[in-house]
C-alpha cells in the first residue's frame, strides 16, 4: 500500500499563506508530521500561484527535502513546472502528478518519466474529458499502459487514477470507480491504481465518514495507493484495519503497529 501525504498543497489555507511567506519552519512542520504518520511518498503542488508556480515550487522542493528523505510527488499541471521540481529532487524514484491520455500532456509529460525513472500516476482521462463509465476508463487505462511501456516505463511504475467523481452529482459516480479498479487490476497486475478520496464526498455532510468507507470499498477492489491526509488518525486506523480484514497484512503487524501507536485509542 503506497501513501501519499496531500498536505503540501497551496489549495489549503494555511499552507498556501505559507508558501507565500516563504515560512519553512511550516512546511518543514507538516512534512515530518506526514512522515511520522506514514506517508512514503509526499505530494507537493503550489499551483493557485499563477504565473510563479516554477520559483514556488523549487523552494517547496528545497524545503521539503531539508526536512525529511522521503520521496516526492510532483503535481502539477504545467510540465515546465515539472522539469525545474524534478532537476532539484534528490532523492530517487520520485513520482510524476500525472500523465493522461490527453495527447498534449502524453507527449510532454512522458520524456521527463522516462529521464527520471519516475513513478507515474495516469489519470483515465483523455481528449474526451472524464469518462462515466468503467469500461471507458479501462480503455483509456490499456491505452495508456500500451503507449508507456512500449516507450519503456515498467508496469509496476504505473499508477492508474480512476478519477473519483462526487457521488451527491451522479449515484453511480461510486461504483464505476470500484468497477474501474477491479477491471484494472485483473487486466493489469502489475500496475498499481491511486486516488485522492475526498471527491467522493463533495457537497454531502459528514465527508470524512464517506471518506473513509469509500477508503474501505476502494480497497476490497483493489486500490493500493491513496493520496490523502495521513495525520488524519481515523482514516488511517481505517486503512490498517481494511488491510488485515482483506488477508494484506502478514500477521495483522500493520494493523497491530497501528494500535501501539494508539491509533484507535477513541475506539476502546
């Protein structure tokens, strides 16, 4: 199960006033939080800074990585922005936030996973937009699987994001996500699938029970990447105990380390 700490990213408040005070101590804060709680890998995106995204971005990328070794997770949607976070990673096998089977995207964002060996997550999207279906995101999936490893990156380096839906806008917005990842991991088994939870909740109550049953459901289908909060103690008491219900956690040690670390202290 790979984890990817969300926490860097300049849509939230407090780390966007952050990064435009340059306040390291913060980011650097946040960071080892993710890793104590974690995370291997953390996700890092200043794009709400139109137009000096790239100056931004190198300095998250400094910062970060004065604070913890771990990997990173490049996310953003201007390839340019991209190149210049990937030239000052230090650590290896970084990952890439995304490529698609838009063919603009395709044909810039892949010369830089293949020059990094980077991990890659490929959203199921193409020059049609967001498909509704399973089927239609599985085609796209072998679409893009096809073109990247014939261009040499390996399988296993491929993360499919099925691109969840709010659920409040369309009831089946859930399901063809589980079926999408299902149908994918079948195909591919190799590769990985990934997500971001919270789209799922959107615009309903209580998103962070949603969260995390969907974050269950996912699972039982095969997802074994999320990008989410890893400080968030329910959610990833969640996640352990889905672990060892399904038979992926030898021994329940996961599930078991979680509880030293009193992770379910409120359930008694």
């Amino acid at each position: 199960m790979l984890i990817v700490g969300e926490l860097i990213n300049s849509s939230r408040k407090a780390m966007q006033e952050a990064i435009a005070g340059y306040d390291a101590e913060f980011v650097m804060a946040v960071a080892r939080a993710q890793r104590e709680k974690g995370a291997a890998y953390l996700d890092i995106n200043c794009g709400t800074f139109v137009g000096e995204e790239t100056a931004r971005m190198e300095w998250l990328v400094d910062t970060v990585q004065q604070a913890v070794g771990l990997p990173l997770c490049l996310d953003s949607p201007d390839p340019a922005v991209l190149a210049a976070a990937l030239r000052r990673v230090k650590q290896p096998k970084p990952m890439i936030n995304s490529i698609s089977g838009e063919e603009g995207r395709f044909t810039a964002v892949l010369p830089l996973v293949l020059e990094y060996g980077a991990k890659v997550i490929a959203l199921c999207m193409d020059d049609g937009g967001i498909p509704k279906t399973a089927g239609e995101r599985l085609l796209i999936a072998e679409r893009l699987l096809k073109r990247l490893t014939a261009a040499g990156v390996p399988q296993q380096d491929v993360y499919f994001d099925p691109l969840v839906q709010p659920v409040s806008t369309s009831e089946e917005a859930g399901t063809a996500v589980l079926q999408a990842i299902t149908a994918m991991r079948e195909s591919f088994p190799q590769a990985h699938c990934i997500c971001g939870l919270s789209n799922i909740s959107f615009g309903l109550p209580n998103r962070k029970l949603l969260n995390r049953v969907f974050l269950l459901q996912t699972q039982a289908a095969g997802m074994d990447g999320y990008i989410l909060d890893p400080t968030d103690d329910r959610l990833m008491g969640a996640l352990f105990a889905g672990q060892a219900l399904l038979g992926r956690d030898k021994y329940c040690l996961g599930y078991l380390s979680a509880h030293r670390k009193g992770l379910y202290k409120e359930n008694g």
